[in-house]
C-alpha cells in the first residue's frame, strides 16, 4: 500500500432491559480487588499521563496547539452545554428497550449469505459502525468493535444488540478503516483479537499506536484531503468531518478524525466518521460529488435536558440534508440499534430518517436500512 498523494452500564445479556447500575459496579470492584478511591484516581492519572503523546509542534494544518480543530466555520458546543454523568445515568435508566423481533438475523444466516455472496460486491451491517463492504477483490470493515461494551474494563455502555456474527467468523479482510478513538469505534479488544492481523489499516493522524502495539503491520496514517492506493481496485481519501476525540480526561483533541471516501470502478462510497453537520459537506458535495453510496449516523443525537442537541451527531433529519449536500445518490442510515448513547428511544431513528427523505428531494427507498446481520450485493442498494 502506497499513500499517493465513558459512560457506565451495568453488564447484561444481549437482548435485555437496558439497566444502569455501573457505578455500584465500580465500587464493588473497588472492594473486592482492595484498591482504595485514591489508588483508583492515581491510576487513572498515571494512565492519562504515560499513554497521551505530547506532540512538539503543530504536525498539520488542522492543529492548533496540539489539538485537532474541525473545518473552519463548524459548529460549537456551547459554552452553556454541560454534561452531567449523572443526569446521564438517570435519564437513560428510564429508557425501555423494545427490540423488534426482525431486528438481528440469525447467525448462522448470515454466515450462509456471506458464503453466497463471496463473488457478489456487497455491504452487510455487523452493528453500529461496523460493515463488511465487499469490493472486487477487497473486503473492508469500518470501525470495528465486537466487545459486550463501548469502554475500557467494564466502563461504558453495554450492547443491547449483539454482532451479526463472531469476530472469529469473519470473512477475510483485506482492508481495514477506523475514523476516530471514542471508544465505540476503537475497540482495543477487537483489535487485539483481530484474526487478520495483515489487512491494510488506514487511520487518521496520530491513531497507528493502537494497531502497532496490537500486531498489526500494514497501517498508513492520513491528513484530510490525503489519500492512498491499496490496489489496482480502491483508492481510499481521508475526509473532513465534524467531531472530536477523547479516550482519557488528558488527551482530548489528540488524535484526528475524519471520514472515508472509496473509490472503486467510477463508484463512490463515503463512509462518514460520526459528524455533525456543517457547511464543509457542500464543499465536499462540490469537489468529490456526486456520492453513489453515503454511510452517515442517525442515532445518539438527543441529550435533553443536558443539553438541546448534540452538536457532533447529526439528527435523522440532518444526515439525509448530508446527503443532499454531497448529492449522494443512496444514504446508509448507521450508528443505532446496538448501544444506548444518548436519551431518545433506540429505535427512533430510523422511522425519523425515512420520513425526512422528501423534503429533500429524495424518495424513502433512497434511505437505506439495514437490519443486523442483513446483506444488501451494491446492485441491490443503487437500484
């Protein structure tokens, strides 16, 4: 390959009423390990200091001070948003998790169909941000994380939806994308027990020590607008997105963050990091456009009475005006229906994706939903 250019939870079984009971849990595991709060606060500050790079200067236009920034002119959280893990615990306690009986296909299904269409150019949801995408002789898997939470331990919230298969049913898998560290796409667990340890990872800047020290050889970093060849077949170019990034209290801001444009045979695929919406996508519409294919979050957009919205998660309503504005031809709706993030109803967003399509100018079939474990051949999806 060439470059060419926390929340807590408690633990439960997959398919059960969300619960929130982790910080009981903290404490227990406290005790019964004999770790005073004091140990605990002086390794989390140990662990910060000695695992967050300092870095000596500004290595791209991007940084200031050491810190990645979002496109100029993006939106800000306010300065009146306030997070509150507190509210957080209470306000998605009352959550009830009604999982709709089709909503993950059966293993052993979807193993078949993976077998049935390993000739065929396909994308198929594992979960969250996680899908196979099948192109010629590459098969790809974006953000990939298979662990029973979203966090360090057993920090974080817990799946409600398990993977469609086993991380050890994987097909193998040649190309690798991750878009950014929050802990819901860069799952450490996953990547030490990746079993295709060869594949081609491509990461934003300052993300490769997590696939280095984990076994992985093939990994190329990339700055916006930067883009690299990983065969006669796919060209891969890092895009701007509106996020940010944080894995400790000390490293905010550290690491890059962006989105995936693949390009193979005339088509265009832009897999979306986790965003919020902003006038950059009209210039990415004007200079890359028009998209075939646009995989763009739906969920973990409401965290009333915190806060109005979340400033870095497009609304349903937001991701199809996405859509519009890289004049993508079909849009993926991703990110919901397997952790609880945020307070609105888990299932929510797809009914709220589907029903904004008209107003702007696109028919519901051109917001595409995909169940667990579902296969769509990329025929199928343009058609």
């Amino acid at each position: 390959m060439s470059v060419i250019v926390g929340t807590v939870h408690t633990k439960i079984k997959y398919g059960t009423r969300h619960l929130n009971g982790g910080l009981k849990y903290l404490i227990k595991y406290i005790i019964f390990k004999n770790m005073k709060f004091y140990n605990f606060f002086i390794f989390l500050i140990c662990y910060g200091l000695f695992t967050t790079p300092n870095y000596a200067k500004d290595i791209s236009p991007n940084m200031i001070n050491g810190k990645f920034q979002n496109p100029p002119g993006s939106p800000k959280r306010s300065d009146s948003s306030k997070w509150s893990y507190w509210t957080y615990f209470k306000e998605t306690k009352k959550l009830k998790i009604n999982i709709p009986k089709d909503h993950i296909i059966d293993e052993n299904l979807v193993l078949q169909n993976l077998k049935k269409n390993e000739n065929d150019d396909y994308v198929a949801w594992i979960g969250h941000a996680t899908f196979l995408i099948k192109l010629g002789k590459n098969i790809i898997i974006t953000d990939p994380i298979f662990s029973k939470n979203a966090g360090p331990l057993f920090l974080g919230s817990y799946r409600f939806a398990k993977p469609a298969i086993p991380l050890n049913g994987l097909p193998k898998t040649n190309i690798l994308l991750l878009t950014h560290s929050h802990y819901d796409h860069l799952d450490i667990r996953t990547l030490s027990k990746f079993p295709y340890k060869d594949a081609n990872v491509v990461v934003p800047l300052k993300l490769d020590k997590f696939f280095k020290s984990r076994g992985f050889k093939n990994i190329k970093e990339l700055d916006w607008y930067q883009s690299i060849s990983i065969n006669d077949e796919v060209n891969i170019t890092l895009l701007p997105a509106v996020h940010w990034s944080k894995r400790t209290p000390f490293n905010t801001n550290k690491t890059l963050w962006g989105s995936f444009l693949i390009e193979y045979k005339g088509k265009k695929i832009l897999f979306a990091c986790d965003t919020g919406i902003g006038n950059i996508y009209n210039e990415i519409g004007n200079k890359y456009g028009p998209i075939d294919i646009l995989f763009i979050n739906i969920g973990a957009y409401n965290f009333k009475p915190m806060f109005d919205r979340s400033v870095y998660h497009t609304t349903p309503e937001e991701a199809v005006e996405i859509g519009k504005m890289v004049k993508a031809k079909k849009i993926i709706g991703m990110h919901w229906g397997t952790f609880v993030l945020s307070f609105e109803d888990p299932f929510e967003p797809p009914f709220r994706f589907k029903k904004s399509t008209e107003k702007f100018g696109y028919q519901k079939e051109d917001a595409v939903l995909f169940k667990i474990g579902e296969l769509k051949t990329i025929k199928e999806i343009l058609n």
